[in-house]
C-alpha cells in the first residue's frame, strides 16, 4: 500500500514536531528523496549566514537530482518556508539568491488569531452573515 503523498498536518502531530527532518517528513509523506532535498535546503540556508546565491551545489554534494531538488524548492517557496531575493532588492545591495522566509510562521501566526477570534465571536449580526454566507456554500 502507497503513502498518501499530502502534507500531514495533523494537530496532534504537531508538538511532537522536534527537528527539520520531522518538518520535511510532515510536509513531503511518502517521498524520502523529497524529505532527503527539504532537509539539506533548508540545513543548508539555515547555516548559512547570507542569502544562497544557489541552491544546485546540493545536488552534487548530496546526490540530490535536479528534478527533486526543483520540485523541492519550488514547494517549500509556496508554503512560505524560503524565498528568493531579486537583485532588485535594495536591502541585499543588487545581490540575488535564497534565504529562509517568515511568510509561513506569519501566516499560521494569522490563522490562529483568527481561528480564536471566530470562536470568541458570538454577535448575532455576525452570526446571521455566517449563516447566509453558508448558504452559498450548499452545493446544487
């Protein structure tokens, strides 16, 4: 039987989270080669005290594919977890590369303070917006 391929992000799972490789395990189930590439790119962009002009030496020092560490890359930059830094970027003075990101502990930061605030919102007005919004929601 195959490993469903999801991002496991069960509530109860996460206090046993301890280190990257539990992360990569969370977010990359059932694929050992992407967890392998998620765990270097981020050691690798966590030691680092710049940004990481690029991320391809992995591949060789590692014996990481082109196409695993892409696919990779490219999910961990849609979760928020890293970012690339254009040469555009005024703060890193014309250079370019990948650093860690704080979108995704922000956006987390955002969804459980509005998860607390919609439990603590009891206003009828609010209430029967909820209700006719959820109406939209039935499907047919």
């Amino acid at each position: 039987m195959t490993e469903p391929t999801k991002i496991n992000f069960n509530h109860r799972r996460m206090r046993q989270l301890d280190d990257i490789t539990d992360l990569a395990e969370m977010l990359f189930p059932g694929n050992r080669n992407q967890q392998h590439a998620a765990a270097r790119i981020l050691l690798a962009l966590k030691r680092s005290t710049d940004i990481m002009s690029s991320l391809s030496e992995l591949e060789q020092k590692h014996n990481i594919s082109r196409r695993t560490l892409q696919r990779t890359r490219a999910k961990l930059v849609r979760l928020g977890l890293i970012e690339h830094v254009s040469w555009m970027n005024r703060r890193y003075g014309g250079r370019q590369g990948w650093k860690l990101s704080g979108k995704m502990s922000t956006a987390l930061r955002h969804l459980a303070e509005r998860i607390d605030q919609w439990r603590s919102d009891t206003q009828p007005g609010h209430l029967e917006k909820e209700e006719v919004l959820a109406e939209f929601l039935r499907p047919g």
